[in-house]
C-alpha cells in the first residue's frame, strides 16, 4: 500500500478498538498522551492527558517531520523510518507509522522509559495497524460503502457519536477537502 492519504473512514466500533488499544498503550507504558495524525497532517484521535498546545498545528508539524524522515531515509538508501524518537529536557516523542497511511505519536516524561515505550509501543502499532488496514480495505460512503459517523472533539479527545449534531454541516465541510470523510449520521 503507497503511502499516502486516499479518502477513509471509520466505524464507532472501529474508533473504539483504535482507543481501547491507545488507552491500554497508555496504562501499560505509563505515557502521557497518544495522538493519531493521517500523513496529510489531520488529527484522527487523542487519547490520555490533553496536550497544552495546539493539536491541528502539531499534527501538522507530525506530518511534515515524518515526511522528512523519509526523504532522508531515501538520501541514506532506506526505504523510510518507521519511527522516529524526540527527546527533550523534560518532555519526549516518539513517532511511528501505522499502515504506511498513519502516524502515532506518543509524548511521555520521566515518569517512564524509552525502553518501555517502545516495547509496548511495537504491540501497539502491529493492533492499530491491523485495524487500519480493515478500515482502509472497506469502500467508504462515497464508494457505495456504508461507512458512516460523526466526530466529536471535546474536552477528552476526538469522540464518535452516531448523533447528528447541528455543528457537523460545517465540520463536514471543513473536512470534505481532506483525508478523513465525515457524513451526517442522522
């Protein structure tokens, strides 16, 4: 599968696996937070601690690093990097592709380790990678599919509701020209 951002979606049941996994991530790696950004740059999910910055520019900037990454890799005669690690003072990240399609950030202090993130972190990505690779074999809507749901971002991360809020027109429309496909459910 090329990497890339083809249009996609997904089921409540599918965003429940995706932070089930994420949540059990989180309690086993003691981490703070795991964000999914697709490698056009749009947030998919956040789950734990919210981050203190702006999560649209950061999975932005996600983006654009993994990107980066991997034309370097393509300097070096690599095909890619898989994942990525950024260590601060007092803050880390770690990044890993998920399906050639997404991308999982983890941010963690002192409160664990490399070691251990990246030990729970390879079970994680070979779950999620296994559900993208379900979700991304589907049709969406727009391919006959029946590949239906809202999002909800609120106060704990990006939530799927089978309710059609009257603020999903213009959340719809803002998605309508990127990656992830939001249809009125209701």
């Amino acid at each position: 599968m090329p990497v890339g951002s083809a249009s996609w979606s997904f089921t409540e049941d599918d965003f429940a696996a995706i932070t089930e996994s994420l949540n059990r991530f989180l309690y086993e790696s003691n981490a703070r937070c795991a964000l999914l950004v697709d490698r056009s740059g749009q947030l998919v999910a956040t789950v734990g601690e919210q981050p203190k910055f702006d999560p649209t520019a950061f999975a932005t900037l996600t983006a654009a690093d993994f990107s980066a990454n991997d034309q370097l890799a393509k300097l070096i005669g690599e095909s890619d990097f898989n994942s990525l690690f950024h260590q601060g003072e007092k803050e880390s990240m770690y990044l890993a592709d998920v399906a050639r399609r997404v991308i999982l950030v983890v941010l963690f202090d002192n409160r664990t380790t490399l070691g251990l993130v990246r030990l729970k972190m390879k079970q994680t990505v070979e779950e999620l990678t296994q559900l993208f690779h379900a979700v991304f074999a589907r049709p969406t809507a727009a391919q006959g599919g029946a590949r239906k749901c809202a999002v909800d971002q609120g106060d704990k991360g990006a939530v799927l509701s089978t309710k059609a809020p009257v603020w999903l027109d213009q959340l719809a429309h803002v998605f309508s020209t990127h990656t992830i496909m939001v249809e009125r459910t209701g």
